[in-house]
C-alpha cells in the first residue's frame, strides 16, 4: 500500500518527544527544532513535506552522503511523493547516478548544478516513452547521467559515444525482461547497468548492495513476481 500516514522515509508511525529536540531533516539536511520523529528516528522537515517528487529527488541527491545509488533510489522510492509508476522516475535515474558518483569522488559541491540540469534534461522524456517511442525513460536517464558527467555536446567524440552506449546498454537489459512496464524494476535494471558501465569505462566504482530487493510489488497491478529479478522470494 502507498505509505501516507507514517513516516515518508519508512512508512513507519510517529512518536512524540517529551519535549523538543534539534534533529535533522533526512532530505534537505537542515536542521530544526521537532517533538515529532518516526519510530526509526527519521525527521521530515515542513518544506520537504510539501514538496513533489522532482523536488524531493533533487533535495536529497544534493544533501545525502551516499555512494550506492540503488540505496538513494529506494529511500525516494518510498516517499508518496514518487508514484508507483511515472516520467519522475527518468529524473531519478540521472540524480541518484550523479549524486553516487561525486560523492564516491569527494566532490559533493559539484552535485548541485548537474542534479538541476539533469531535472531540465529529464523534462524532455515524456511518461510512456518506454511503450510508445520504444526508448524507456529510466534508459534515457542514464544516458543524460553519462552526458552532463563527462560534458557531452552533440558535437563531442568520445562523450557522444559513451553517452548513447550507456543508454543502448541499460534499454538491452531493461527491453530483454520484457513488458508490461514497471518503473521500479526499470529503474533498478538501469541503475546497476550505469554503474557497471561507469566501472568499466570511467573506473568509478559506485558499490551497489546485493541482492536488490523490490519493496513495492503489492502496489503494481502488473508486476511479474517471480519473473522479475527483484521480486522478493
Ligand atoms: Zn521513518
Ligand atoms: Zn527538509
């Protein structure tokens, strides 16, 4: 079931604190005076409590520490604000990819103007590319990650190729589970294929935790179960 009345880290229930605490919000970092915090301890301030899905994304891929980008995908996963299926997952892709990617490298600062006009590139892809044009968002994000890293331009050699094999290499692996569509497992598939092309070809290794467990398959009305790699057992 979509999570709206506990916690949108966790899903979690609230407990409330004797007396105020300081505690820091888990999407944007600043921190607040509170008496209320999960069972788990998660803060959500006001601000990001209001925001949708592309600003809740570009919030916590700026702020978090993180280096696996399978586990920064799944915490915005589990925010209501990020439906079950839908075009915010195609920012998602290039966001967690960009926001693991400097992070590993010691280069938080970076991440900011990339995220923001990864979130303008992502724009352009719109819901259902997957099904109609035969080009998944969650493939194309990956190819918008390899572009703003590297800086391609349509004019660019080495950058324009990498950034059209690593979307060709993520839309083989995501065309070949099959249909119908589920923006998680897309997601998932497209995300480990970045980070094994990022490796090989930029020798930037972005660790991803195994196995990759779907959290989510009770509220896709189409999911696979046991076909899909991350249903779990
Ligand atoms: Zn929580
Ligand atoms: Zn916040």
């Amino acid at each position: 079931m979509e999570n709206r009345n506990g916690c949108l880290v966790c899903g979690k229930e609230f407990t409330y604190l004797k007396s105020p605490k300081h505690a820091t919000c888990v999407y944007c970092g600043d921190v607040h005076n509170t008496d209320k915090v999960c069972v788990d301890g998660h803060y959500v301030c006001d601000r990001c409590h209001r925001l949708p899905a592309e600003g809740i994304i570009e919030k916590y891929c700026t702020t978090t520490t993180g280096i696996d980008p399978i586990a920064i995908a799944r915490t915005l996963m589990k925010n209501p604000a990020v439906k079950m299926h839908g075009p915010e997952h195609h920012f998602l892709v290039p966001a967690v990819l960009i926001a693991a990617y400097y992070n590993v490298q010691g280069k938080p600062d970076v991440k900011g103007q990339k995220i923001g006009q990864a979130q303008q590139r992502a724009e352009m892809v719109n819901g259902d590319s997957c099904g109609l044009l035969g080009d998944c968002g969650a493939a194309v994000g990956t190819g918008i990650f390899i572009s703003l890293v590297t800086g391609a331009t349509p004019l660019s050699r080495e950058e324009w190729k990498l950034s059209n094999l690593i979307t060709a290499k993520s839309l083989e692996q995501i065309a070949l589970r099959g249909g119908p569509r589920c923006c998680k497992r897309n997601t998932f598939l497209a995300i480990r294929s970045a980070a094994d092309f990022t490796r090989d070809h930029l020798g930037i290794v972005m660790p991803i935790a195994t196995p990759i467990t779907c959290e989510f398959p009770l509220q896709n009305n189409e999911c696979l179960t046991k076909d899909c790699p991350f249903y779990p057992c």
